[in-house]
C-alpha cells in the first residue's frame, strides 16, 4: 500500500499545483484528511485488500460501486478487451463540475489548437477552466499495484470531504482507468490475450483496449497523465527523454 499511498500523494501535489480556489475568510479546512461514510472504504468493499491485490472483477466492481455512491463519480466503459472483459474508467470532480465535464473537455480541446483560440482567449480559459488529467494503471497485467493505488485514489477523490481535496476538485477533473489490461491482469501476464504488449501499442493502435482508450482520451483531453507501472526501483520517469536519443529511432517516434 506504500505505492497506493505515493501515488495519492503525487496526484494530491498536481492538483494543487494548478491553482487553488481562495475560501472565505474565517472558513475552517480540517487539516486531517476526513471522509464520507456514505462511500464504502476499499478494506470494506474489497476484504483484504492492504494484504492482496484486488481482482479485476474487484476492481471493476468498486468503480460502479463508488459512481453510485458519490455525486463526485462518474464511470462508464470505453473498450472490450480481448477476452471480452469491458473497460471502465472514472471520472471525478466537484459535484458542481461533474455536470458540466463535456464543456470542460471542449474547452481543454480549444486549448490544444492555436488556431482556434487567441492567446487572451486561451488565458481566459486556462484560468477560469478545470483542466484534465489522468491517473491509468496496469497496462502490464503482471504489475498489479498500480491498479490498486489508481482505486485507492479513487476512493479518497470521492469520499475525503476536507479542504485539500475539495479544492482540488473544484480546479481538476480527474480520469481514472484502474487497469488497462485486464486480461493481463488475470492471467499475470505482461501482454493482452492476443499476446501483445500493449505499452508499444501508443504507435500501432492495434489492440482494442488501446482503440478505446485514445478515444477516451482524445475526448477528455488531459495536461498531465501518470501511466502507472510497478518495478522494483524507488524511482519515477517522467518523458521526454534526455539527450543523448539513440540515432535510429525516428523522428516521428520521437515527436
């Protein structure tokens, strides 16, 4: 759970790093995180989770849970895998928000084409608009943590009711995949059910789960994205890679 709680912890520091919404004067913010009994904890949900990884049923599962135990949530599915399991990813943000997450996403889409918007106009947006990011997990099915500490964060975006979470929600939209390959996941293998390792499919496009995925993201468009893994390093790696690049790969893979 170490990982679960680095990762939280990460989020935490990018939401907070985008803006803050001043309060009124006097307004008292818990300082300790605090939570909503209305949404059943992870240990309740799932028994035994600090001690196991979850199922991918599990995961699954507590995703719909928590969409119909918070005004926070909102889940669908974006893909079928290969073994026919579906897909389903989250999206959180502050009950105002959550309504309004389509005009959000254009707005974060005019962001991305100067041809679209002016500089004052794109200002304007960025200040006054939450932007997007994403938290997807478990691309490799035989790196299960990831896919927990992405529903352990799930759960403290919809249930923490104290002021660093709230006011994270009032400035994000926060997309959540609790795993990319649940196949993978069931079979502890690295690859989908067709024998392929989806982390060198971003180019190709030729699984189903990616399809669905670029969609998705494509029409949440985020500015910030932790693609979760788990190795046995203390380290993070965060792109575009340093010089010197090997001379072979091309330009476009590189761009």
């Amino acid at each position: 759970m170490r990982k679960a709680r680095l990762l939280v912890s990460l989020l935490l520091v990018a939401g907070i790093s985008v803006a803050v919404v001043p309060r009124a004067a006097g307004q008292a913010c818990p300082t300790e995180p605090t939570f909503d009994a209305a949404v059943t904890p992870l240990d309740v949900a799932i028994p035994g989770f600090t001690t196991r990884k979850a199922t991918t049923e599990e995961l699954l599962q507590y995703t719909a849970l928590v969409d119909s135990q918070s005004d926070r949530v909102a889940s669908d599915t974006f893909a079928t895998s290969v073994g026919g399991t579906p897909l389903l990813y989250a999206l959180v943000a502050s009950e105002a928000n959550l309504p309004n997450v389509d005009a959000i996403a254009t707005d974060n889409r005019r962001l991305r084409d100067p041809r679209a918007t002016t500089p004052a106009q794109a200002a304007a947006t960025a200040h006054d608009t939450p932007a997007i990011v994403w938290v997807y997990a478990n691309v490799h099915g035989n790196e299960p943590s990831p896919g927990d500490a992405a529903t352990q964060i799930l759960y403290e975006l919809a249930a923490r009711t104290d002021c660093e979470v709230e006011d994270m929600l009032e400035n994000l939209v926060v997309g959540i995949i609790p795993t990319q390959n649940p196949d993978g996941r069931d079979d502890n293998t690295r690859r989908n059910r067709n024998g392929f390792d989806m982390n060198r499919d971003w180019f190709a496009w030729t699984q189903p789960e990616t399809l669905g995925k670029i969609e998705l993201l494509t029409r949440y468009p985020g500015v910030l994205h932790i693609d979760s893994h788990e190795m046995f390093y203390n380290d993070f790696w965060f792109p575009p890679t340093a010089d010197p690049i090997y001379h072979e790969v091309s330009d476009q893979a590189v761009d």
